[in-house]
C-alpha cells in the first residue's frame, strides 16, 4: 500500500477562488451568503443562497468551450484545473483518475426544460440543454479540461458524496491502480433545490448558525471543489509541495430514514475511520463538521462526537457558516479546510455563532473567529440524505528527509 498525501487544492466557492483566497477568506470568517439572483425568488419566504456571484468559466478553464457545458459541470472543470495547478502538474493521461460527487447534477437545467414545456407546450426540448444533462458529465468535464483519459466518474451520495469520490481516489491511489487522481464535487445552486428545502422548511430566514442555540436551518449554496491525490513517492520525487496526507476513511449507509440523521451509525462510522486510519481519538486536534444549522443534524452530529470523543472532544467547526450548503461540495470543501488547517496550523470558526445551546454541551464550536493551532490530524464529516455518512482523516504531511 502506498501513503496518499495532498498536493493540490482547487476551491471554487462564494467566498473565494483558488487555494490562497479560499484559505484567507476562511480565517477571516467572510460569509458568501447574498440574496438570490440566479432565479426570481420573489414568491419564497426565504431568499437568501451562497452563489458564487463572480464566478466565470472561462477565466479559469483552459480546454473547454464553456457553452457546451452546465454549471456543476463548469465548477467541476474549473476546480480541477486549478487543483492541478497548484499541484504544479500539467501532463496527465490515462493514468490519471478523476472522480467528482454531486447532489443534483445539472438541475438548473433539467428547471429550464420543464419551464419551458410549462410556458411552450410539449416540444422537444433545447438540444443544447438536454446535451449538458447527464451527471456522468461532471466528472467528465474536469476530466478533458486536465487532459485525463483513465478512469472517471460521478458520485451520486446527496451531500456525502465529495468524501466518497475521495475515499474512492484514495483507494486507486493507495493501492497503486493509478499514482495521480483528481477528486471533489460540484453542485449549482437551483429554484428545484431551493424549493424542496424550503418545502422540507430546513431553510434559514437569512443566516446559516450551525451549532447555536438560536439556529433555524441551512441555506442552499453552490461551487466546486477538487484535490489532487498522490503517492508520497511521486509528491518527493518531483519535489512538490505536500498539504496534508490521507490518513484514511470510512462509508456507510444507516439506511434508518429518507433524510434523518442517525447518531449510533454516524458514530460507528467515526470508529471506523479512525480505526483504518491507525489513529485514535485524543490525536485528532479538529473536526469540520457537517453542520448544516438545522436543529436535528446539528444536535445528533454533537451526539455521534460525544459518543466517541466523550468529553475530551476536539474543535468543530461548520464551513456551511460562511458558504452555505454546497450539497455534493460540500465535503470537498472540508477536505480542503482540513488540509489547510494541517499544512497552515488553523481551525477554521463557525461564524455567526452567538450563543452556546444547552442540548450541545461539550462541543467547542470555534466561534466566531479563527484560531491558530497546530493541527496533527483533522476528521471531515459529511452525512447526506438517504443515510449516506463518509469521513475522511487527514494528517500532517510526513516528514521526507
């Protein structure tokens, strides 16, 4: 088995763009959260998302043509070419594996097609739409901007599935099926998410507080996310810059409830992944926890720690804070974080967090502001409807002299 480490980072997000102004918008605690304006919201209560309103494919992207694609597929593309930039890699080929999760797909477009039957009658819909539907095709799309030809593919596991396409690429790499992979997730913010959470009444009026007392939901959100996954001998032996090494993972599916979390399988999960990942739990110095800010998730999320971390737990702190719910990003985003706070010794805050809640007791929830430690191991949570749960360990990168 070969080590696995980290050495490309590619957030595309509502707070910033690229490794550096992702990572400094995070220790400043800056919110991506502004009223909608990729569809009229005037009919919703709630109204307030993480788009990334700056966000322009072709300004990022170097291979394709922008029109031929969607915008999952665009975040997608643009997240992988700037991971393997900061990777310092330029050449890949059919040794090269490139996995992307999502929740939705591209549903913005699958809306499109169906206000335009609403409005238009029947007819066959906008070829050009119906040609960027597929969600294989995300994966795809970071795949031929990078120049991979190996092995692709789209993770469909709700909001878990950016840590399963990385526990999948860790596993290739790991195994030396490949020494290179391309791993993330993208998603497009969408009046089709909006509505169904908003339906479920999971959205926040304004304001995501994961973790406070006062909190009252999630906001939907958008980006994409992509790391560069290899072995510890390639990263050494072309001198690249190493983050953070993949200590180990864990999946599963509690199958208890269509979009209810469930403490124990959550916590067997934690075990787990500590376990395969030789690591136990008073080494784990952070923990960016799912934390979507409605009552339950956060509540049973704190439960699943304490029930393995006891009273000893580490840090935890919520990005969906500061960006919103990316949906099948999201954990990539956290993949990212953890391997910042490894590599530039901070825990992440949760933001907008005022007051402790009572039922939370002995979670440490960062707030507000960020904290400089060092970091020897941080846990990424991710749990997504349908009892999808998947964790990912990182750890500080190895000492190579």
């Amino acid at each position: 088995m070969h080590r696995v480490v980290i050495t490309g980072l590619g957030p595309v997000s509502s707070i910033g763009i690229g490794a550096d102004g992702f990572s400094h918008a995070v220790r400043m605690g800056k919110s991506g959260i502004s009223r909608i304006s990729s569809f009229d919201v005037s009919g919703f209560e709630h109204q307030m998302a993480g788009e990334v309103a700056d966000f322009d494919a072709a300004e990022l992207v170097t291979r394709l043509n922008v029109a031929d694609w969607g915008r999952a597929s665009l975040f997608a593309a643009s997240a992988a070419r700037l991971a393997a930039d900061d990777a310092g890699l330029q050449d890949f080929g059919d040794d090269t594996a490139v996995l992307m999760g999502t929740t939705s797909g591209e549903i913005p477009n699958v809306v499109a097609m169906t206000e335009s039957w609403h409005l238009n009658g029947p007819a066959a819909p906008d070829p050009a739409l119906a040609a960027q539907l597929p969600a294989g095709r995300l994966a795809l799309a970071a795949a031929q901007e990078i120049g991979a030809t190996g092995e692709t593919m789209t993770f469909s596991a709700a909001c878990a599935a950016a840590n399963c396409a990385i526990g999948y690429a860790y596993d290739l790499v790991s195994s030396g099926e490949v020494p290179v992979a391309v791993a993330g997730g993208a998603d497009a913010v969408s009046r089709f998410t909006h509505a169904a959470f908003n339906r479920l009444g999971a959205l926040a009026k304004d304001t995501c507080r994961p973790f406070d007392r006062d909190r009252d939901g999630m906001l939907t959100a958008e980006g994409g996310a992509a790391l560069v996954l290899e072995t510890l001998e390639s990263a050494v032996g072309r001198g690249a810059r190493i983050y953070a090494e993949i200590l180990g993972y864990a999946v599963s599916c509690d199958a208890y409830h269509p979009s209810a979390p469930e403490p124990k399988s959550i916590a067997r999960t934690m075990d787990t992944a500590l376990r395969r990942s030789g690591v136990t739990p008073d080494e784990v110095d952070y923990i960016c926890a799912h934390g979507t800010g409605t009552r339950l998730n956060d509540r049973v999320e704190a439960q699943a720690i304490r029930s393995v971390y006891g009273e000893a737990a580490p840090s935890v702190s919520s990005l969906k804070s500061m960006l919103g719910h990316t949906m099948g990003a999201a954990s990539g985003f956290g993949s990212i974080a953890c391997a910042l706070a490894v590599s530039r010794g901070f825990i992440p805050p949760t933001i907008n967090h005022r007051h402790p809640d009572p039922e939370l007791d002995g979670i440490d929830p960062v707030a507000g502001t960020t904290r400089e430690a060092t970091v020897r191991v941080a846990q990424n949570n991710a749990f997504g409807f349908g009892g999808n749960n998947a964790i990912v360990l990182f750890g500080s990168a190895p000492c190579t002299s």
